[in-house]
C-alpha cells in the first residue's frame, strides 16, 4: 500500500525519541520531508530501480520482501515514521540520525531494537557509493534483512557486545577523521583543497594507530558480516550486507570471480578495510545462525568477559572512559591513570578526571562526577580483620557493628598487597545489605614508602571488593555521568542551493509530475525535453527520465531517439 504525502511529513524528534535514554535522544532529529528536493528523490528512484532488478536474484532470499514489508517504496524516499511501524511488527523501530552518530551510541540503539536511519540524502555526484551514511545505505541496506529473525537476533546480540568494547583514543580520532572527511565528499560546496586537507588528516590519524582496540576488532567483524557479508555458497554466494546491497556499481562487481570469497571465521578479524575502496576480498557465512557463534568466539577474548589485570590494561592504555566492575557489582567508570598489581590480582586503581560509582548501572548517592571531579583511587583485595583476610564486601552492617565500626571510629586496613589504609569512619554504604563503599576523614593510604592517599586531599572513598571481573567501554550510568569531550553531537546543515540548482529542482518536479499524471501526448513530453535540454543538457539523470517517459508513450522511435541521442553525447 502507497503511502500518502501526509505520512511522508510526519515525525518529529520528540515523537521518534520516547522511550529512549537521555543520553541517546540527543541524536535523534526530525527527519523533515521537505528537505529532500526533486533531485534527492529522483536518485533514490534511480537506485532503488538498479538495486532492486539486480538484487532481486542476487539478494538473499528476503531482502526483496523485507522491502515491502518494512514499508520501502521504489519510487520515494521512505518515511521513517511509516519504517518504524512496520518494524515494530518484528521487535525493531526506527529513529532519524543526522549523518555519522558516535559508534557506541549507534550500537547502543541497535541493542535496544532501534535501527538509526541516516536521514540525509546522498547527491547525485556520488549515486553509486558515498562514503557517508545515508537513508540509501541505512534504510534500503539495512532494514529488509531484519525481517529475518537469525539476523535480526544477531545484530542485537552483535549491538550488545560492540557497546561494552574499549575504544581508544586513536579510534575517537579516527572517527572523527572519517566523519569530517565524509561529510566534505558530499557537500557540493567543499572545495578539493578542504578535501585534501581532511584525507591527509585521516592519513595522518591511520599512521598513529599502533594497536587495535576492542572497538576496531569489533568494528572489522560488522563490515564483514552486517555491511559487506555474502551468504550461502562459496561459490555462488548471496549478498545479505547492507554497504553493498544500497551500492549499485559494488553489488554487481563484488560478486565477480576476481573478488575473492573466503568462509566467514572469527580470522576475519585480522583483515582490515578501506571506504573509499572496493574490497578485495569477502567473507561467505553459511547460515545466519552461524554469525552469532562467531560473535561469542570474538566476545569471550574481550575485557567485558575475561576482567583482571589484563583487561584492565587494556581500558588503561585507551586513555578513554571505561567502566571496572568489581565482583560485587560495583561498578567505577572514569579514565584509568594507573593499575598496580599484586601477584596476578589488581591492588590498587587510580582515575583520572570526573569518576563515578555506580551499582546496576545507575550512579551511587553522593559518588557521581560532581563529587569525583578531579578523579577517584581506591585500593582492592582482601583484608585482615579479626586476623583473617577478608573481602570487605562480604560485610554486613551485622558484621561491621562487631568490628566495632562506628562515627568516627579509627580504623586500620592492612591490605593483602601490602596497601596500609588508615583514617576516622566517617560513612558506610550497603548495596543488597552487603558493604559497598567506606568513606574515612583524615586518611593515608600507602603501600611501602609510596604515598597513595593524603589525609589533605579530603574524605577519601574506599570501593570495597576484592576482584574486577568485568571491564567494558564507557560509563556504567551514561546519564549521570554526562557528555564526554568527544563525540559531540552535529548536525549536517541544510544545503543553499543556487538560481541554477533551483531551476533543475523545478524540471526534476515537472518531469515527476509528467510521470505520475501518466503524460503519454508526444507534443507535452517533445516541449518537456526541449525545455531540459536548453536549461541543463548534460543532465543525465533527468534525461533517464524522460527517456522512461517516452517509452511508456511507444515513442520509441520518434522522442526516444532523440533523448537516446543526447543521453550519448
């Protein structure tokens, strides 16, 4: 069923963004139909018609039912709003991004059923392929493959696990590289000097990156699988990867025997990628089930499943916002300045910055980045209390009471590191009637002869466990914790057109309407080409047209010749 012109106008941010948290409705935006001029929506028919005749039998099986069924049109831009309604039909939704949005945040939708949707429009300059993200790519590309339950449910699982990876702060500049170069490439206003200058940028931020990140890793799988990944056959694969089912010239080229298929593995890993380039080779997966187990081979090497000292490192050397949890849920998010380790365990953990704690993902009273600002530092592992060693956190208020723990109180906490705590009890925490957080006034913290702690730094707020089991990217409350100083949100702004630009706008509306009041009389449509050809003859697409216009009037041999004759010139 036709969607009407009211449905394609409605929308709005608000609307699309409830349900959502704070910190991801930022990224949300109108998606305001009235944007797309005459030009973006005869791309998008152009493409759709290309992609759909070769997709058709190239595709997997449901991608050209997931077309209809997601409520994609040949011969419009969709709506999102009508997308989203059709998805929730399968456990998914839609929201409208404006271009690239933060990776984390991206996945963080996806793990939630939401599909962000680029809602911006790609230019007839770069029909074929734009490096950047547009409603071709995220919603011709991306949504008719979820109405396959097996991708569908690995995307999900795939969101879950991309969203606790580390990133580093190589990959921040990366991302930001890319996006600023992207969105140069389609901006018709960019000039090749700011085009240069951004891909030497992006050079410069490549040659810099030493080590792949958990991201990075994570990043390589999903262009593998969800973005360029074939199904079925080795040698006779389907294509099921959004980059290259909303890529007209890469969906007939990379099924090309020069383009090597290699069985999809978790070694996929090791094969890196360029945007700007066709891909020299392709991963082939069997089954959509076999995607996920693949996922959890990669998800059990990362820091958010193995914890200790070696995950730990990890967040360390990313000089970015990760979150340690400890054993007993407690979670510190921040940027780690320092680990110090005792045998095969961690004893001590010092943050740099605005630090928070939480517990499930939501900020303790008094313990979020208001208070932590200039950073935060505990010691971790067992101590001897009563002559035994003891985890802290199996401490009840029971428990504490016979320690004779009270206001005040002088306490001393010998670590088994070595780490010597001592300070006034000035507050206890309990989180499920166990010990969380120890506040002292006064305190010292040493180990040796190093000074970890000094009584004039202020209270100082011991986390009380005795192992991080889980170390994952980003704060464990994202809305207590607040915009970090990356990833800010930005929108693509509207494009000003010329007095040139508008007259083609208006011929691209006059052969549109020609098309669907069904002209078929041959001395409207010769005056209609008449008109194109004396105000713009070398545009092509319009003259693709009108070329269809003629044929379905059988004038073929008369108009269509003509037309024929300029699209060769």
């Amino acid at each position: 069923m036709a969607v009407t012109t009211s449905e394609f106008k409605t929308g709005t941010a608000e609307h699309f963004a409830k349900g959502l948290p704070a910190h991801l409705r930022r990224y949300v935006v109108d998606q305001d139909y009235s944007r797309y001029t005459p030009i973006d929506q005869a791309v998008w028919r152009h493409i759709m018609r290309q992609l759909k005749s070769h997709l058709a039998v190239h595709a997997h099986p449901c991608y050209v039912d997931g077309l209809q069924k997601t409520g994609i049109e040949i011969d419009r831009i969709p709506s999102i709003s009508h997308m989203s309604e059709r998805l929730e039909t399968f456990g998914w939704r839609a929201v409208p991004v404006s271009g690239f949005i933060p990776p984390a945040a991206f996945m963080e939708l996806q793990s939630l059923g939401v599909l962000p949707i680029a809602s911006d429009m790609r230019t007839v300059e770069h029909l074929l392929y734009t490096p950047a993200p547009d409603i071709v790519h995220e919603a011709a590309g991306h949504a008719p493959i979820l109405v396959d339950p097996a991708f569908a449910s690995y995307l999900k699982s795939y969101a879950t696990v991309a969203r606790k990876a580390i990133i580093s702060r190589e990959d921040m500049d990366q991302y930001e590289a890319i996006r600023v170069l992207s969105d140069l490439k389609e901006d018709p206003g960019s000039t090749p000097n700011q085009i240069r200058q951004a891909e030497e940028k992006l050079e410069k931020v490549n040659r810099s990156i030493k080590e792949l990140s958990e991201a990075a890793l994570l990043g390589r799988m999903n262009w593998w699988t969800a973005e360029y990944g074939l199904i079925g056959d080795l040698n006779a694969p389907k294509i099921f990867g959004a980059g290259l089912l909303s890529s007209v010239g890469e969906s007939r080229s990379c099924l090309d025997p020069k383009v090597k298929k290699l069985p999809l593995t978790i070694d996929c890993i090791n094969f890196s990628y360029d945007i700007t380039e066709k891909q020299p080779q392709l991963f082939v997966v069997e089954a959509f089930e076999q995607l996920e187990s693949v996922l959890q081979e990669l998800a059990a090497q990362m820091a958010f499943r193995t914890g200790g000292p070696s995950a730990a490192q990890k967040a360390l050397k990313s000089r970015t916002v990760n979150t340690l949890e400890l054993e007993n849920g407690l979670q510190i998010s921040g940027q780690l300045r320092e680990v110090k380790t005792f045998g095969d365990a961690i004893s001590y953990l010092a943050f740099t910055g605005p630090t928070l704690l939480a517990n499930n993902c939501k900020v303790m009273a008094g313990q979020g980045v208001e208070y932590h600002n200039q950073g935060f530092g505990t010691p971790i592992g067992r101590v001897k209390l009563a002559g035994q060693w003891q985890d802290l956190s199996s401490l009840s208020v029971a428990d504490c009471q016979r320690l004779g723990w009270q206001e005040s109180s002088r306490i001393h906490l010998q670590y088994e590191s070595g780490c010597l705590v001592v300070g006034n009890l000035k507050n206890m925490m309990f989180v499920k009637e166990r010990l969380a957080v120890l506040t002292l006034t006064g305190a010292t913290a040493t180990l040796g002869d190093e000074l970890l702690f000094d009584s004039s730094w202020g209270d100082f707020d011991i986390a009380c466990g005795s192992r991080v089991v889980s170390v994952y990217g980003g704060p464990g409350d994202r809305d207590a914790f607040g915009e970090t100083d990356y990833f800010p949100k930005k929108l693509i702004p509207r494009r000003i057109y010329s007095d040139e630009t508008l007259l083609r706008h208006r011929l691209y509306e006059k052969v549109r309407g020609a098309r669907e009041s069904q002209i078929t009389d041959a001395v409207a449509l010769s005056r209609l080409f008449s008109e194109v050809m004396a105000a713009t003859p070398s545009e092509w697409l319009l003259q693709t047209e009108l070329l269809e216009l003629a044929e379905n009037a059988g004038l073929q041999a008369t108009l269509g010749a003509k037309i024929e004759a300029a699209l060769e010139d």
